[in-house]
C-alpha cells in the first residue's frame, strides 16, 4: 500500500450530488479523476487496474471505505471513495470485492497507516503491525492472495537484481530510486506494486546512512 493523496473532487462530481435527491452513481468524470489521483494503481493491492479485466466485465469498481449499506449519509462523499481492481483472480476475490459491506479500520489517507505496513521480502505477503490493521488486511482484503503476494516478489525481486547487478547499494543511487518508485510517469501512472519496493528501499537506505 502506499499513502493516496486525496485531491479536490471534480466540479462535475459536486454539481450531481448537490442535485436534489442525488444518490450515488458512478459518473465518468469522478472515475477519471480517482484514477488520476491514485496513479491507475488499485487502491489496496496495488496491482495496475487494467483496461479490461479476463476474469471480469469491469474494468475498475469505485469503493467506498464505509460501505454505502451501513453508511448511507456517506455515500456522496468525495473523500469516502477510491477506485479498485477488478478485485477477481481465478474467482479468488480480494480487495473491494472481498471486503463487500465490510467497513476497514485504518485511513488510505494518513501516514499513520503507512508507518505500519511491512512486506515479507521471502514470501511477497504484506502485513501490519497494528493487529487489527492485520486482520483486515488478511481477512476483508484477502491482500495476500497466491498471485498477489507472487506479483508482488517478483516485483521485489526484479528491483533487488538490478541493484546486484550495478553494484551500487550506496545512498545517492537508493534516494534516486525512492523517487523514482514515488512519483507518477510522463503517463501519470504510478509502477505496480510500487509500495514493496519502495519499503524495501527505505529500509536499505536506513542501513547505509
């Protein structure tokens, strides 16, 4: 996972909910703009949301953080959605698919979750350290699915056999790096599960200053 930066909704968004007797629907200018403010990476997994999807007709699904069922006054707000993945592999479902009308505990928005997030550099898993942060994770997220958690080692493992190979573990080389797995391409699109890689990194850099 990585910190989304919540950015003003789009004038389009504000003018239909406040029409009288709005309810939520999805409107073309309010998914362009979750997916420009996320990077067209999944809010929770991280896993580039794809064009089209093999195992599903969506493309995307806009989640909202406290479920529309048990929080109806919500369900117009900007700042209570994000945009997801398809949420389906091989009918294995996770992230806004798993977790249904479940509400998480934890804030996509602060920091505070982000300092508690780990990964396992053996297995791809991640995890937190706030053990009800945890369970979400693991239980309404299904966040370490088999492919998911493999998506993520290979990016991991990918980012460790290029620093092998240059051979250059040094500060400079690894700050360059943060930033470059931080910040969106020319494309504004962040790289996929760019938040283990970016874990990884900062936790080297810790070691060598």
């Amino acid at each position: 996972m990585i910190k989304i930066n919540k950015q003003l909704e789009p004038q389009e968004w504000t003018r239909y909910r406040c029409t009288k007797g709005a309810r939520y629907k999805s409107i073309p200018e309010l998914r362009k703009s979750l997916l420009e403010e996320q990077g067209y990476i999944c809010a929770y997994c991280m896993r580039r949301i794809p064009v089209k999807d093999s195992n599903s007709n969506e493309d995307s699904r806009i989640e909202h953080l406290l479920c529309r069922v048990q929080h109806p006054e919500s369900e117009l707000c900007y700042n209570n959605m994000v945009i997801c993945c398809p949420g389906a592999i091989n009918d294995n479902f996770h992230c806004d698919k798993k977790k249904g009308d479940n509400d998480i505990s934890f804030n996509l928005f602060d920091n505070k979750l982000i300092s508690t997030i780990s990964y396992g550099s053996k297995n791809g898993e991640i995890k937190s350290s706030n053990q009800q942060y945890n369970r979400e994770i693991k239980q309404i997220l299904n966040l370490n699915n088999k492919l998911l958690s493999k998506n993520r080692l290979e990016t991991l493992n990918a980012i460790i056999n290029f620093l092998k190979k240059k051979n250059d573990w040094n500060s400079y080389n690894l700050n360059n790096l943060i930033i470059k797995w931080n910040t969106k391409d020319k494309d504004g699109q962040f790289k996929p599960y760019c938040g283990i890689v970016i874990w990884f990194l900062e936790k080297k850099l810790k070691t060598t200053q």
